[in-house]
C-alpha cells in the first residue's frame, strides 16, 4: 500500500522566525526571489484586546487538487499524497495558478514553481528541509494518519484557552497533505471554510480541454502531412543520387582512349 505523507503546522508553537523560509530556499537551489514558503504575522484586534498569531502561506498538497486536473501537460501529479512537479514537462501556461483556491502555483522562468515536499529526500528516507530545520518544533512531517492524530490532540488540549482551536484541511479537498492547527477560525488567517475551484474545473472540462485536445490533433495531423511531404522528397533525393552513383560508376569502367601520334 503507497503512502501518503502531510505536513502539520502547529500555529500555537510558531514563531515566526522563517528558518523554514530560508531553508527550503536553500535547500530547494530556488533563485533569487522565488519562495515556496511565506510566513507573515496576523494581527486582529479581539474582545477588549488584540489577537496575533502567524500564517503559513504554502501548498496544501490537495488530495482532490484542482491543479493537477487541469494541468495540460501532467506537469503536476499526485504522488505518496503529495503534489509533485516535473518542471521539464512545464509549459508555464497558468492555469494551475487560476485552478488553485489558495494561489499558490506561481510561474517563475517559465515553469510552475511551488512546494514539491522534497520528494526526492522522502524518498531516501530523508525529512523535507522546512520540518527539519523548525527550531520550534512546529512543523511535523510524516504518515498522513499519524500527523492527523497528533493534530487532533493538540487542538483538544488548545481549546482550554482557544476555543475555536480547530485542524485545519481534514477534510477539505478530499483531505489536505497540509495540516494545520489554527487557533481562530480560517478567515483570521485568510483561509477560505471550503476552498473550491469548480467553476475553473467546469470552465477546463468544458471548453479549454476540449479545445486543446482539437489543437493536439490538428497538430498531430500536420506533423504527419509533413512526415510524408518529407519522406517522399528524401525517397525522390535517394533515386538522383542512386542514379548519379551509377552514372559515375560506368564512366570510371571505360577504357581510357589512346592519344593520337603526333608529327
């Protein structure tokens, strides 16, 4: 049975301290400028006083992502629960970026850029550079049911001071591969209660897919006109210079003439 791996971000124990920030960027070879992660502070005034925590903005990994279904060219995929990138297949079209119901897919020098959960580290055994690095402890990694239960727990014991403690992407989109344990609502953090992207999926399934699958075959079709255009003018080029060989051929078996005496 394959795995299927999350992430958890205890918003109770970050500190803000974008250790994570700089070490995917490091650890990922990101140029200048690009990120897979932001960490910013949020600030709302609550009852008599004010609330502040942190939010991680970071692919959710979406079991049901709306990305990888309208993907053109299976550049994005589902693998071990996660949301993996094969950049050579990019095409930077977009599209991932308007299909996603939290933005993050980003094109960068022309292909997707975000989170790919350091598949290659996983897949050896390693941890993603971000969960290694937290000095908090906040960031988890691991088994998606482990990190679930451990997040469950954590919110029962936070709604003593919390009471809108909730884990965040249990469910939503067929179950996140990004927990996160919230202390107020979604929307303090600027999370939607129920992301969806139906109406681009309904747009993609509808029209643009069918479209692209036109262009797919027109351009297959032209190519094989061309295929043939190009094998008959090699084949016709092959006979003129068969019958040039020959030609040359018979003029070298001649006998040379006899030059003529002169006075």
């Amino acid at each position: 049975m394959a795995s299927r791996y999350a992430f958890s971000i205890d918003l109770d124990r970050c500190i803000g301290c974008q250790a994570c920030v700089v070490a995917c960027g490091a650890g990922n070879e990101l140029a200048t400028g690009d990120t897979y992660i932001t960490v910013s502070e949020e600030i709302r005034r609550k009852d008599n006083g004010f609330w502040g925590s942190f939010a991680h903005k970071r692919c959710f990994h979406c079991a049901e992502a709306p990305c990888v279904e309208v993907c053109p060219t299976g550049t994005l995929t589902k693998v071990d629960g996660l949301t993996a990138v094969d950049m050579a297949k990019c095409s930077a079209c977009g599209y991932c970026t308007q299909a996603c119901p939290f933005h993050i897919p980003n094109v960068v020098d022309n292909h997707v850029s975000k989170c790919v959960g350091c598949l290659d580290q996983v897949k050896t055994g390693g941890e993603p550079w971000c969960a290694k690095t937290c000095p908090s402890n906040a960031i988890r990694f691991g088994e998606r049911e482990v990190i679930l239960a451990e997040a469950k727990a954590k919110v029962a014991k936070l709604r003593e001071r919390y009471p809108n403690a909730q884990v965040y992407g249990e469910t939503q989109l067929g179950g996140l591969g990004l927990l996160m344990v919230l202390l107020e609502a979604p929307s303090e953090y600027g999370l939607p209660e129920a992301p969806t992207s139906s109406a681009t999926i309904q747009t993609w399934k509808s029209v643009i897919k069918p479209a692209s699958a036109g262009l797919t075959a027109l351009a297959a079709g032209v190519m094989g006109l061309a295929f043939v255009f190009a094998r008959r003018t090699h084949a016709k080029e092959h006979a003129e210079l068969h019958a040039e060989a020959q030609a040359e051929a018979v003029v070298a078996e001649k006998p040379a003439e006899t030059e003529e005496n002169h006075d």
